[in-house]
C-alpha cells in the first residue's frame, strides 16, 4: 500500500516528497526547540549573584575577626552591601559614590580588599553573561534560519509534487505551444508584437508596436488556442503552483491578443469597406479585449505596471527623487523619450494598468475618430502623444488585485471567448 503523508489540505504520495517534506517537519522542530532555550539576560541571577557571595567571604572574610558577626547575625546586610556594590557597578562602572564607599568603610574591617574581590568576581560573572547572551543571539539567528528553510522546503515539496505530476493534457499542450507560439518560422526574426501595443493606425497587417518589429504571427492561433485550453484542464492540480499561475496567465494574455489582431484586422476591413455594423461589432469587442487582458494581468505581480513603478520608487526615501525615478520609468514603457520620436514604444509592455490607462484611451479615440469619419464628419486624427505623456508625466497609484485568483481569471477569459 502505498504510502500517504498528509501535512494540512495537501496529500503526497510520492517517496521522494514524503522524505523532503519530513526533512522539513524535523527543521521546524529543531527551531522550535532552539527558540525555547534560556532567553536573554540583562542581569545576574539570584543563584550567580549568591556565588558571588560566598566566594567574596570564602576568600576575603576567613581569618576576620569579624566573620562570625558579619556572616551571622549580620549576613543580610553583609549581602545586601555587595548587592549595592553590584549595582552601582552595574549602572556607573567601579568607581563607587562616596556614601556609598563610607559606608562600606565603617562596616567591613577588610574594606578595601572585599570591594576589590567583589569587582573581580563581578567582572567574570558579567564576561559568562555577554558570552551567554551571544550565544543566545546566534542561536536565535539560527533558530530563524532553519525555520526559513525549514519553510522554503515546504513551498519546494508542493512545487516538486506538482512537478513530478504526469498530465497528459499538459504533454499535448506543450507540443502544441512549441508547433505555435514557440515555434521558429522561415522569415520570422523577432517576436511578434501585440497590436493593442501598437500606436492606432489603418496599417492592418503592416501594424508594429516598434518601428522595427511586426504584429503579425507566422502560427495557426486556432491551434494555439486550442493548447491553451488542454493546458487550463490541468488548473485543478496545479493552480497554487507559482510557475504554472505565470504561465496560465501568459497564455492566455497571448490568446486574448491573437484575439485582438483578428478584431483590429476586421475593424479596418470594415471601415475600408464603410460597414458600419461590422466597424461596431468588431472595434467593441477589439477595446473589450484590452480591457480584459488588462483584468487578467492585474491579477499577478509579474505582469503589473505597479511592481515596476513601486521599483523604481524604492531606489531613494526622497520624495523628489522617487517621483524622478518613476517618471523615467514609465517613460521607458511609454513615450521613451519626452518628444515625440521614432523610438516611441520601444519597450512596449503588455501589463495590467498600463493596458487600461495608456494603450486603451488611444485606441478609443483613434476609435471614435474612425467612427466619426463614417458618419460623414471631418475630423482631425487624435494626437495620441498627448494621452501618453500625460500618462507618463503622472503619479497614480496601482494596487494589485489582490485575493483575485490569477488562475480562475485565466480560465474565466478563455471560456467567455473561446466557444
């Protein structure tokens, strides 16, 4: 039968997670253990502050005459002296106060000698005490490392189970992704641009985001699709794994594009052709699918303008200088430069936020702009250099959708498109 082991809501069958996994479980012990151990101390102990004591009288008080008085009847306020001592040493080094000497005078015939014992014995008492509180220091430290490991190995036994898992469907959605979207094809040099990158024009299939790349695709995206979706089967097993969360959602940003370059191929051939009805049809669902690539790629961090900018923001405490930094960066994404120039959108970026708030509003009003031609009105073509830089000169906080789970989200896309 095979073996089971059983940590929380998650199951491992295989030998190899099992022992990784136990591994860990014996790590975290071994923290706690290490975490329960005498804590810091900041002062003596009665028990030290009591040896103290009786070596100071064992060597000091021996041949006193005194010592029968002063260790018994006395003894409490013989201890209570060196207690006084200890302190004030404590708190204002071995130079003691004159009241403080004065009355350790009249008190003790071995004065002298019994306060210099009692330094010495305090000054190697309080040497075992930083070395004992160093240790504990370092023993915390490592009681902390071994609990980060402790946890790495668990995230590493959830990845590995999911790793060693066999799922046809995923097989033949990676040979279908390397026939498609990684395929290499005669004439295809650089990757292809998504067209909801690209800078609103009637280019149709000569369209880039760049001044050096294509929108077009060399690829069959009924194929790829249809991998995407083998790929997506897998999601009950495998959806709280990191990898395939980003590459769910990649996938799917890339089938929403496809997506989106039929719609734009349309919407021209429909305007070419002064179809109004086609032009409506397609141009909606061509600024519908920004819009819900944009949902999608708001839900993981990976694929969100805010990480960037949050980024560059974090590179000074200085208020200036982080609204500097994230102005370059969003110019590196955006206009690139502060003129308009031929290196506009040079590094495009299919992110969620800037889809909504920097390629949708261009594509709206160049959008409009074409719809208003149809209806017979002489309009001037929107300068969508103006919409970007204000995006780029701007300070809006993005906050990742958080709690929105990245993998349901990939698949709600995929199923409210592909029929």
């Amino acid at each position: 039968m095979q073996e089971l082991k059983e940590r929380g809501a998650q199951i491992f069958t295989n030998p190899y997670v099992i022992q990784v996994d136990k591994f860990a479980g014996s790590l975290k012990k071994l923290s706690d253990t290490f975490s329960k151990l005498e804590d810091y101390r900041a002062t003596f102990t009665n028990e030290e502050n009591d040896d103290i004591f009786e070596r100071v009288t064992q060597k000091v008080c021996r041949e006193c005459e005194n010592r029968e008085k002063c260790l018994g009847e006395r003894r409490q306020q013989t201890y209570h002296m060196m207690r006084e001592i200890l302190c004030a040493v404590q708190d204002y080094g071995a130079e003691l106060n004159v009241e403080l000497k004065r009355r350790l005078m009249k008190q003790c015939l071995l004065a002298p000698r019994f306060l210099r014992e009692t330094l010495e014995n305090y000054e190697n008492v309080r040497q075992k005490l930083i070395w004992n509180n160093k240790m504990v220091q370092n023993r915390e430290g490592f009681a902390a490392q071994l609990n980060d490991l402790a946890k790495t190995l668990c995230y590493t036994t959830h990845e590995l189970d999911a790793g060693i898992f066999e799922d046809e469907n995923l097989k033949k959605a990676w040979i279908i992704f390397h026939r498609t979207a990684y395929g290499t094809y005669s004439g295809h040099r650089r990757p292809s641009e998504s067209v909801f990158c690209a800078p609103p024009s009637l280019k149709r299939d000569k369209i880039t985001a760049s001044a050096w790349s294509q929108c077009r695709i060399f690829y069959d995206p009924d194929l790829f699709a249809q991998g995407v979706g083998l790929f997506l089967q897998s999601a009950d097993h495998l959806k709280q794994t990191s990898t395939y969360q980003y590459d769910a959602v990649d996938f799917v940003r890339q089938y929403l594009a496809d997506l989106g370059r039929e719609a734009y191929y349309n919407l021209v051939d429909a305007y070419r052709a002064k179809d109004t009805k086609q032009f409506d049809y397609w141009s909606e669902r061509f600024l519908q699918l920004i819009k819900d690539q944009n949902e999608l790629l708001s839900t993981h961090k990976c694929f969100f303008v805010g990480r960037w900018l949050d980024m560059a923001r974090s590179k000074s405490k200085q208020p200036e200088l982080q609204d500097l930094y994230e102005h370059n960066a969003r110019m590196l994404i955006g206009t690139w430069t502060e003129t308009l120039s031929p290196v506009r959108d040079y590094a495009h970026k299919e992110w969620g936020g800037l889809l909504k708030d920097y390629y949708l509003p261009r594509w709206t009003n160049y959008i409009a702009y074409l719809k208003g031609t149809l209806e017979g009105r002489s309009l001037t073509v929107p300068n969508s250099f103006q919409v970007e830089k204000a995006w780029v000169n701007a300070h809006n906080k993005y906050v990742l959708e958080t709690g929105v789970d990245p993998v349901e989200t990939a698949k709600r896309m995929y199923r409210k498109y592909h029929i």
